[in-house]
C-alpha cells in the first residue's frame, strides 16, 4: 500500500491569533522538496487574513481531481497508440450545501480540451470512451463524493 504526505505548517508570528485578525497564510511542503504557498479562500475569509496570490484547499481539490483526470487520460491514450500534443482543462469546481446542510465542494466540472497529432486520431465516440474511463480509474475521483463531471471540449 502506498503512502502519501504532506506537511502543512503555519506560525501566528505575534498576530492577533485570539481577536482572530490573523493570517491564514502557510506553507505546503511536499516530499520532493516543493513548497506552495497555501492559504485559506478570500471567499472564505476576507482579505487581509487571507492571501488571494496563495494556493486555498478549495483550488487544490479541483485541480487534484484535474490532474488525476489528465495523467490517467494521457497513460490511456499513450496505450492506444493517440500521440498527445497538448491537454489543457479549465475545471471548475462549486462550492454549496450538500445533502447535510453543510458547505461543501458540491460538484467539480472537469473542461479539458486535447490536442493530438499524427495520422491516429481518436474520433468522438473514442475520446469520450477514453475520459469515461480516466474518470473511472482516477484515484482521486474515487475517494470523494463530491459529483465529478468531465465535460471534454472537442478541438479542430
């Protein structure tokens, strides 16, 4: 079974922790070395307290779900012999009250538009066939239950 980490570390720096004027800003360590500057959303918690330049968990979400999507769909068409030029996906992910009356990541729409050349192309049906089953085997869309839509827009 495989593992994954990440350290997520913030420091009050002599701010206001108890009146609660305190920055959200922190920092994401992974175990490559990168650090990404993390923050809570201004949609959230007003600005100055939140960093609007940062990464906030309700971006990382949809882009984990993105990603997943892409490196599973590139790996299928790889195996079908469709050479890949580029993938580009503008998810999109809505923040509402789910069932439980609760906020949460209430749907993520997945966008992505992909470029092949070479004389194998998928036609419609196939490139439809092959994000119905990035969906089906992608890790993160699997571990959530937030509904994850894939919506491919079909390039020239």
């Amino acid at each position: 079974m495989a593992q994954y980490t990440a350290q997520v570390t913030w420091n009050r720096d002599g701010q206001d922790f108890l009146g609660n004027h305190y920055s959200r800003r922190h920092v994401w360590r992974f175990d490559g070395g990168v650090e990404v500057p993390g923050s809570s959303s201004p949609h959230v918690v007003p600005l100055p307290m939140s960093d609007a330049s940062a990464v906030d968990p309700e971006e990382a979400f949809v882009a984990a779900l993105s990603s997943c999507h892409m490196l599973w769909f590139l790996s299928l068409a790889a195996k079908r012999r469709f050479c890949v030029e580029r993938y580009v996906d503008d998810a999109l992910g809505v923040m509402g009250v789910d069932e439980a009356g609760r906020m949460a990541m209430t749907v993520v729409t997945l966008r992505p538009v992909v470029e092949f050349s070479g004389e194998r192309r998928p036609g419609v049906d196939e490139l439809e066939r092959l994000h119905h089953m990035a969906h089906e085997a992608c890790f993160i869309a699997n571990s959530v239950k937030t509904e994850v839509r894939c919506e491919p827009v079909v390039s020239g």
